[in-house]
C-alpha cells in the first residue's frame, strides 16, 4: 500500500494537511488563487470583517535577524544573519465584506476541491456587535467557503470586547461560538490567543460552545526593539510605537507548549497548529502532538509571498517522512498524529535524580547550589 499526504480535518477532505495561515500573504483572491496553484492544501484568508479598518502609516510587517557571530538582533539587512522572527502590528483586512464575497466565489469557483477557511472577526460589546458575527458567516457561507476561523485571538485590538481580549475570556468564547455555531452549516474553528496562562481552558469553552477545531499559536504580544544607536524602536511612526505580535521561528517552542496543554487535555479534539514552521521538521512537531493540520505564514511570506517553496519542501518532507516510516504502518497522517503527546507530563512526574547526585538537597547551607568545595571534590571522582 502507497503512502498519502491526503487527509481528512474536521470532516473536510485535504490534498495535504498544509495550510496558508490568515496573514498577509492571503489578503488578495489573486494572492489565494496563486497559493492553490502552488500546491497547499488549505487557505485561511486574511480576516474579515463588517467595516474597513485603517492601518498605522508605514511598514506593517518587519522581519528580525540575528547575526551568526554575536547573536545581535536586529530589523536591519546585514549579512551573516539568520531569521529570528517576524513582528507586525496590522490589524485586520482593510477591504470591507462586499469586496469579499465576490472574490470568496471566485475562488471557491476556481478551486472546488481545495479548503477556503474564512477568518472572521466582530465585537461582542453588545447584541449589535454579536449579530455582525452571525452576518459575517451567512454571507461568506454563501459564497461557498468551507470553514470558519473566528479571530478571537489578534493581539493588538485596542478594543476591550474584540481579539484576544474575546480570547481570553471564557464567557464571551462562548458567547460568539455559540452565534456563529447557530449560523454556520460549515465547520467552525475557533483560533485561540497564546497570551493566556492556560489555554486549554479556553479551549474547553470554544468546544463546549460547539467549536469543531481550535487554531493556535496566533503571534505572541510584543515589541519591536530599542536600536542603541538612535534610541528609537526599530519600528515607529513618528517616535511612536504600541505593541504588535511575534512570529517566526522564535515561538515554535512556545507555540508548541501551549498547544500540547490543549492536546493533552483533548487527545480526541482536532487542533490546527500554528508558529514558526518552515519545513516538514517544525509541522512533524505538531502533528506528532495530534495537529490534523498546520498553518504557515513567516516562511510563506519570504517566499514569494505565498511560498511556492515552501509548500513543495512541506509535502516532499512528509511523503518522505511516511516512506521511511511504512514498517512501523505508517501510510497516512491518522497512523502517527499524536504518536508523542503522552510524554507529555506534570512537571512532578519527571524522575529526580537519585540523593547521592542532588549535592543533600535543602542541607546544603547556600541553598540547592554545594559549597564550592564540595563541586571541586565532586569533579573528581
């Protein structure tokens, strides 16, 4: 038997389980159309919502680099450097709903047979604000896309009732899963913020609300940093800054932390995994913590912005990946997702070492560190 990238997430079937996540790089139909061109498996558009919004004046997106000599960070261009991270501070589309919906079936048009999620946003002050959720999935889901994914999860609204300020509100996820769940005729997936103590708690109120899947990591809430030279942030609109998201290659331990906390809890829920992959080593990473699916978007958007690259050196990866794994009867995703989330474990459960190796513990008079004599001893036996 042949192995297959294919699957199946949330009853819809997948070409391969890589999807382009709702950034900038799925803000256009031209952009979307080119990504299924080039292969991925899903898309999840730049999030929509009611009203048009208006971004900061200048760069939006910038990308931090860290040189291979001193480990210096820095949005500056220099030679010798490796990519840390992305930051951006936009917020979400600037096209309002009926510029959308024409393209969302043309697309769906062009593409029947591949994943068009439409990401979402509204308020949830008021009953006004709660219906712009339920008017957002009807309209999209006539224009036939095939999932939601609600944004309760941007980092950087200043809004107290929208984004991750929803996300980390156990009361309000419930109140705008259950609107759109009402609405929806489509899977619904709710994309969580990471900036939580716990996210498996909001997890279990986005399920408990009706949610088919949760997405996670969006970007982490940060700064861009101070340049020692002019003492301006790296990024500033006349000296100004305010607090935008982290991604890239610098979250992919965090963002796997809070989604193992998630998988663990719900080994039988379905999760998309988001942060910092870039080839199939980062994606195996979630998937082996029970991802049915991963998105990409740093890597994509250095790679003609919708990374043609990208998504062939994801899907040659894991055909590889189930070829040197046939033995163990690994042919598709389903036979090794999750195959590593019960080492995950209580902090408690990890083996101590034995007393002899602990240097006496709590009778050490420094504290847990032995007097220096005691380590120089030490060393030599």
């Amino acid at each position: 038997m042949s192995v297959s990238v294919g699957t199946v997430f949330t009853g819809l079937r997948f070409d391969n389980p890589f999807l382009l996540a709702s950034a900038p790089p799925t803000e256009s139909d031209t952009n979307i159309l080119r990504a299924f061109d080039a292969g991925w498996g899903g898309v999840v558009t730049k999030t929509i919502g009611m009203h048009p919004v208006v971004n900061v004046k200048g760069p939006k997106t910038r990308f931090l680099r860290s040189a291979t000599g001193n480990g210096h960070i820095s949005m500056e261009k220099r030679p010798d450097t490796a990519l840390h991270s992305s930051w951006n501070w936009e917020l979400i589309s600037d096209k309002p709903l009926d510029w959308w919906l024409p393209r969302l079936r043309r697309i769906k048009d062009a593409y029947p047979d591949r994943v068009l999620v439409a990401s979402i946003m509204a308020g949830s002050e008021d009953d006004r604000e709660l219906d712009h959720w339920r008017e957002l999935a009807e309209a999209c889901q006539a224009q036939g896309v095939d999932a939601f994914e609600l944004n309760l999860s941007c980092p950087h609204m200043d809004r107290e009732d929208m984004g991750s300020n929803i996300g980390k509100n156990c009361a309000l996820i419930d109140t705008v899963v259950r609107i759109v769940r009402g609405a929806a005729r489509v899977p619904v997936w709710v994309k969580l913020t990471p900036t939580t103590t716990n996210i498996a708690k909001e997890a279990e109120a986005a399920f408990a609300a009706g949610a088919d899947a949760i997405s996670s990591s969006n970007t982490f809430t940060s700064l861009p940093l101070i340049d020692p030279l002019s003492l301006e942030f790296e990024v500033h609109v006349d000296g100004k800054v305010s607090y935008g998201g982290l991604g890239g290659p610098a979250i992919l331990p965090q963002s796997l932390a809070k989604m193992a906390q998630m998988t663990t809890a719900f080994p039988d829920r379905s999760f998309s995994g988001i942060g910092g992959i870039s080839d199939f080593s980062h994606a195996l990473n979630y998937l082996l913590l029970g991802c049915g699916t991963v998105q990409v978007c740093t890597a994509a958007m250095l790679d003609h912005a919708i990374g043609p690259n990208v998504i062939r050196t994801l899907i040659a990866g894991m055909q590889a990946f189930l070829e040197q794994h046939q033995d163990k009867g690994w042919r598709t995703l389903d036979d090794f997702r999750g195959q590593r989330r019960d080492r995950i474990v209580a902090h408690s459960d990890i083996k101590r070492p034995d007393s002899k190796e602990y240097f006496r513990g709590h009778d050490v008079p420094e504290g847990y560190s032995p007097p220096a004599s005691l380590t120089t001893d030490r060393s030599l036996t």
